[in-house]
C-alpha cells in the first residue's frame, strides 16, 4: 500500500512541476517537445503500474510477484544493453549532424525511454522462456 501512495505523490509531484514550470519560463519548442515526450513516457508507464497494483491490492493479490520482478529486471537489462549502442550511434552522428549536444542528449533520453517501455511490453505480452 505504501509503494502506491508514493507512487501517486511522485506523479502529482512531476505533473505540478511541469504546470508550475510552464507558466513561469519561456521553453523553446525543442525543449518542450522533449521535455513533454519523456514526462508523457514516465507518467504514462507509472499510471499503468499504479492501476496495475491498485487492482491487484482490490482482489487481493500481492503487488509485487515474482513474474513482474523478472520482466522488469530482463527488460532494464536487456534495455541498458540497447541503450549502449544507441549512444554509440548518437556520438558516431553527432560529428556529422549539426544538433547541438543538449537537444542530442535529449533524443538519447527519449530513445532510452522508449526502448524500455517497448522490451517491457513486449516481455509483458509474450512473457518470460524458462532460460
């Protein structure tokens, strides 16, 4: 129950330091794109995960299981394993692109973003081998 309850605090926490960042700075459009793509991912993933476990807390069953645990540990690895090389990409065009290095930094956030939440749904649907 506690790991819900934060896990509502820390959204509501990140949806009013956008609000309040918002109305008070100027953001150029790349800088609210990224920032508000990646604020979409990570709020969007923790909502799925907090109905996920307040469903589970109404039936009764334990928030945690081992078959979560296992997809979320497979899919961080296999994720921090992609996400190697696609900073390996990034640094081998950011020679030949001209971007600068915050906006590149930026889009390597958001792929890491998206590559996680892409194995994690993927291991999510088709589930685990028994390796």
């Amino acid at each position: 129950m506690k790991k819900l309850i934060i896990g509502i605090a820390v959204t509501l926490i990140i949806i009013i330091g956008v609000l309040v960042l918002l109305t008070t700075e100027t953001i150029s459009k790349s800088d609210l794109f990224q920032s508000s793509f990646v604020l979409i991912i990570v709020i969007g993933f923790g909502i799925l995960i907090l109905f996920r476990r307040f469903k589970s807390i109404r039936k009764g069953e334990p928030t945690d299981d081992e078959l979560s645990k296992q997809i979320l540990q497979k899919s961080s690895s296999l994720s921090f394993y992609i996400s190697l090389y696609l900073w390996l990409i990034i640094s081998y065009f950011s020679g030949k692109v001209n971007i600068e290095v915050e906006e590149l930094i930026g889009y390597g956030i958001i792929g890491m973003a998206i590559i996680f939440a892409g194995i994690w749904s993927f291991l999510k649907i088709k589930g685990l081998k028994n390796d």
